[in-house]
C-alpha cells in the first residue's frame, strides 16, 4: 500500500477520513521519473497535512507499507494492511456481489 492512499481512504463505518496510520513494516522503494507535487488532493499522509508544493511526494511514492494498523479518527475502528493491502469491509448499508453473482 501507497502512503498516498490515505488521500482517498475513508472510514467505511462513519465515513470519516483521513484514517491515521501506524505502520509495522514497510519497504523503501525507488522511485524513477518525474513525480508530480503535490500528487495528493485532500491529504498528504507525509505530513500529516493538506498537500503542497513542498510536500515529500517523491520520499512517499518510494514507501511501500507491507503491514500497519488504521485507525479511523472519528468512531475509533481499526483495521489492518496485511501484505500490503488495506483489510476494510464495505461501507455499512453498501450491497457488495461475492463472486459477479
């Protein structure tokens, strides 16, 4: 998982955004070609603000967080990244198909 996520993630029982981040294991990756900055619109996860034009992005695209533990700010839910894939149900009242049945 991309810091950068964070931008677009949402709390999927209130809401809420941006969800705060504790990450256990990451790996640093190298990033090559011209980044755009800022490459977040709401949020920058590096920060811990609103994105800029001096915002981290090239150091932030080159995290790659393997595991860490969401916190959601609003309600207080919690939920994993377990091999780099962020382990959220879906939104409370959302209809999902299992399957394409």
């Amino acid at each position: 998982m991309k810091l950068s996520l964070l931008d677009v993630l949402f709390c999927p029982g209130c809401g809420a955004s941006p969800l705060a981040i504790e990450v256990i294991s990451e790996e640093r990756i190298e990033v090559s070609g011209k980044v755009p900055v800022p490459v977040c619109e709401r949020y920058c996860a590096a920060t811990g603000g609103p994105p800029g034009p001096s915002s981290p992005c090239v150091e932030c695209l080159g995290r790659e967080i393997l595991a860490a533990e969401l916190t959601c700010p609003s309600c207080g839910s919690r939920f994993g990244v377990d091999g780099g894939v962020p382990l959220l149900p879906p939104p409370a009242g959302e209809d999902f198909l299992v399957g394409g049945r």
